[in-house]
C-alpha cells in the first residue's frame, strides 16, 4: 500500500478507535495535509481553506491536528513565531531540530540512538510513546563564531 493511503488508513483506525468519524472536513484537512511540501500551523492551514473557498471551521482545524499527529501523519515541526508547526510524516521519515537561537536556522537530523534510548526510557516507566518532539536550541556554527 502507498505510503500515503496507509497514513489515511492510520488516521481512519484512530478515528474509529476514538469513536470519531471520517467527516468530509477531517478528510480534507487530512488530503490537504498530506499534499503539503513545508512546515504549517493551524492558522496558516485554516488560511489554506478559506481561500480555496472551504467551509472549514477553524475549531476543526484545530481540533483535527492532535489527530494527524496523533495518528502518524504529521509531525510537530518549527517555525517562526511561537505558534506550534507541524509538517507533513513524509519520505524522509521521523526527525528531529536543532534551531540556532540567533539566527533562526533550522537543521534537521536523524539519530537512531535517541530513538532508541527512548523507547527504552518510556518502557521502563511502563509509558506508551505515541508521538515526541525534539527540538534544541542553541548556536549554530556561523553564530558561535
């Protein structure tokens, strides 16, 4: 199954499992989410529709992000503001950021070895992990210079 169609399918199960429906508003939220390429927060997607002329209520919207990231298809990203960004679960996989504090550049990166120390972590507490955020903070190498 294409790596799309299985994340629909994945917020599908969560919906049921909660004893929620696939509404026509979830599922756009969801395909627009999914033919997204940059970092997004809920303000800037409830934009997305009110332009293309949707109906979309921006309390759904918001209502709707725990959801996708909850169930796989997005991820909590950064970006400017203080707002919460979120960007697309795509190809590259799971990552994390490192933001310089100074200049506001953004690096992302995998590292197999924080996943795995916490999910050895959340075991050990007897903690189901459904989702993180990694994001640090400091000075990258143009501004410690």
């Amino acid at each position: 199954m294409p790596q799309t169609l299985q994340k629909v399918e994945n917020f599908k199960r969560l919906l049921e499992k909660k004893g929620l429906k696939y509404t026509y508003e979830r599922k756009t939220i969801c395909e627009e989410v999914l033919r997204l390429k940059e970092h997004f927060d809920a303000d800037s997607l409830y934009e997305r529709f009110k332009k293309k002329g949707l109906r979309i209520a921006r309390d759904t919207v918001y209502r709707t992000i725990p959801l996708l990231l909850e169930s796989g298809v997005v991820q909590k990203s950064v970006g400017t503001g203080k707002r919460e960004f979120f960007e697309r679960f795509g190809d590259q996989g799971h990552h994390d950021h490192m933001i310089c504090i100074a200049c506001g550049t953004i690096i992302e990166f995998q590292c197999t070895e924080i996943e795995e120390l916490q999910d050895e972590i959340a075991r050990k507490y007897g903690f189901t992990l459904t989702f993180h955020d990694h994001r640090l903070f400091g000075y990258c190498s143009r501004c410690r210079a």
